[in-house]
C-alpha cells in the first residue's frame, strides 16, 4: 500500500472523524473512505467455530504441510504465473 500524506486543514479534519468517512472530490465524486486508525476492526463469522473434537480429528487425520513445503508451492505458483 502506498502512503498518501495529508496535511493542513483537510488532515485535520480525517484525525476528527471517529467513524468510517466518505472523501469526495470537489465535484462530488467518491474517492474512497477513509478509516480511522483508532476504529477496532471487528470479524464476522459466517459459520460456528469448529468443535474440539473436529480440531482433534483434523489434527490425526488430515495432511499438514512445513512452512518450507508451503513456500515452494507458493513459490512455484508465483513462476508459473510470471
């Protein structure tokens, strides 16, 4: 991500915003929303967590993978898409 530096009046308005803010341009076009730093992110789940006995029964039977394993395969997807 790139920064983009804000300042004068229009930075000090963005650090008063408590909540999510659109930012429009002159004309009235969305530019994108702006996020306070400060704001607490919160995850929604759409589904329940897994039980105990399924984390058990996953961790006995399926296939896990090193993190050596996983960065060649991402490596290897990495070349192949280049």
């Amino acid at each position: 991500m790139s920064p983009l530096i804000v300042d004068g009046p229009f930075g000090d308005r963005l650090l008063a915003a408590n909540n999510v803010t659109e930012v429009h341009d002159a004309s009235g076009k969305l530019l994108g929303k702006f996020v306070p730093n400060s704001m607490p992110v919160v995850y929604v789940l759409d589904s329940p967590l897994p039980s105990n006995e399924d984390l058990a029964r996953r961790m006995r039977e399926e296939r896990s993978y090193t993190a050596e394993e996983v960065m060649d395969r991402l490596r290897s997807i990495r070349e192949r898409s280049q």
